[in-house]
C-alpha cells in the first residue's frame, strides 16, 4: 500500500527507534538487551549504547553469580547479597533510561562501559 499525501502513516521518517526507548528495552531482561544490541547496530547511538553496556554487565553479573550459588553456604550468601546489589543496580539503571539519563550503575558500572566499549 502506498502513502499518499496527507494519509496517515511514516513518511520520510527513520526506521530506527527512539534511542531512549532501546535504553529502556535494554533492561528488559537478557533478552531485551540481545534485542535492543540489535536494534541499535544499524544506527549507533551513544546514549542507547551506554545503557544496553549497562544492562548487559548487569546481565552477565548475575549469571556469574549464579554459578557462584553452587557452593554451599558462602556461595549462597554471594549469590543472595550479590543478588540484592544487582538488583538494586538494575532499578537504577531502569530509572536513569526511563529520565533519559546516562547514569553508571554503582561500583561496577564504570567497569562495564570499559569492558564493552566495542557495542
């Protein structure tokens, strides 16, 4: 179906998606994060990339915990404070996209804007 002039419809407007909006997708758990790498790999935006860093540290922090969760006791105790902390980052993180804002998770995010500073 073609647009014609003055129908209703994208005309003349990018394909890509509003760069808060990925930053936002990107904590949508693991996947939202795999999905919004995606969406912003066409067209870099610094700010969208910040945040999909950000929440894929998160992402992969919590996997490494997870496997920490094997050992008894100690392990469980990592897992359970570990947990809380990521947990805590991730609200943090949610809020900062949801302002529109580029703000580093604490402790670690610094970290994770280093380390995959390649997205």
């Amino acid at each position: 179906m073609e647009n014609q002039q003055g129908a209703p419809g994208p005309t003349g407007q990018s394909s890509s998606m509003d760069p808060k909006t990925v930053g936002i997708i990107a904590y949508i758990t693991l996947i939202g994060t795999i999905i919004a790498l995606v969406i912003n790999n066409n067209d870099k935006n610094s700010y969208a990339s910040f945040h999909i860093r950000q929440a894929l540290g998160l992402g992969l922090s919590l996997i490494v915990i997870s496997f920490i969760a094997i050992i008894p006791i100690l392990g469980w105790l990592i897992y359970a404070l570990g947990g809380i902390f990521l947990f805590i980052c991730w609200i943090i993180g949610l809020v900062a996209a949801l302002n529109g804002e580029e703000k580093l998770v604490p402790i670690i995010g610094e970290k994770y804007q280093e380390w995959f500073s390649g997205l």
